[in-house]
C-alpha cells in the first residue's frame, strides 16, 4: 500500500507503531523496531510525514488504534511536529524522539519536548529511538507480566554484563 513502506511488519497483531517523517529517519529509528523484536514485542513502522500526508497519518493511527497498538513512538527532525500530531489524534501514550537534522537535533528537542499542555508527548534524547523502545515497553509491562520479566531479564543481564566489564576500583 502507498505510504506504508516502513520497516519490516509483522503478521502478528502490533503492539507498538512506530512513525517516523521521512525515509532520512529510517536508520536511527531502526533501533527501537531492533530493541522492541528483541523484547519480544511486536511493532509496525511507517514513514509518515505530519505536513506531508496528514491525511493517511490520521487514517494510520486510527487504524493501528483498532487493532490494538498500546503506544506510539514518533521520531521527526526540524520543526517535528510528528509526535505532538499523533498525540493529538490518539489516547495511547506517544515518545517522540527527536532526530539531528540540523542544530544537532536542539530545534526537534525542543519542538517535540515542549509540547503545550493538555497534550502530552514523553521525550527521549536526541536519536535515542532505542530508549523510546525501552519506555514502550516499560509502558507495556505495567499490564503485561509476560513482558515484565523480560524487562527484569534485560536488565539483570546488563547488570551482568556490566559489571563483566568493570571489576571496581578503577587505578589510573
Ligand atoms: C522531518 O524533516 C523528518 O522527520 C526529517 O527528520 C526531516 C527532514 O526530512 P527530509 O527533508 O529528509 O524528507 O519531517
């Protein structure tokens, strides 16, 4: 279908979309669609630009609400306005992340992160989609046991793995 070449998707009911504006986004926002099939929860993705085809941005979300997505992640650069647009058309919780176009990503921080009242955006730092994902799924893990103690197995294993490499003291 048109304007639904994302990233891989998924045959099984998505939990998660993920909307970013424009193909320049892809590789960044890779890393939460890497981060979330790593935890086992399923995403779909969407190249969908808020001032360039609201009309199927709309029509998406809505459409992704019905079959059951529990959070939106939204990445965009510039003025990025994504994530504040999709907040605006849905109940689920949206993360923006906010992507260095130019200003190294200070004008989309600050775009996404100062979103007027009444309408909130969650904000992760700049091009950390992979933190999005990890909020996602923390969000997911609030009603999902399931997908808690695959967030507790995470981070038992970054603690391992952590301290696999950094034994204490450090002697300069
Ligand atoms: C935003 O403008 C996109 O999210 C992208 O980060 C930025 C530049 O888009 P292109 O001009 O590369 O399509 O809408």
């Amino acid at each position: 279908m048109m304007n639904e070449p994302g990233l891989k998707q998924t045959a099984v009911r998505p939990r998660v979309g993920i909307f970013f504006g424009s193909q320049s986004d892809r590789d960044v926002m890779k890393k939460a669609y890497d981060l979330l099939t790593e935890l086992n929860i399923p995403s779909e993705s969407y190249v969908l630009s808020a001032h360039r085809v609201p009309e199927q941005l709309h029509d998406t979300v809505h459409r992704l609400e019905k079959e059951g997505v529990e959070v939106f992640i939204a990445g965009a650069g510039l003025a990025a306005h994504l994530p504040g647009v999709v907040a605006s058309i849905t109940l689920c919780p949206v993360i923006g992340v906010p992507l260095a176009g130019a200003l190294e990503g200070l004008d989309a921080l600050l775009s996404i992160v100062q979103m007027p009242k009444q309408i909130p955006v969650a904000t992760v730092g700049i091009n950390n989609a992979a933190n999005a994902a990890m909020l996602a799924a923390e969000i997911i893990a609030t009603h999902d046991e399931s997908v808690r103690s695959t967030l507790q197995n995470y981070r038992r294993q970054m603690k391992e793995n952590f301290l696999k490499d950094n034994k204490g003291k450090v002697e300069f």
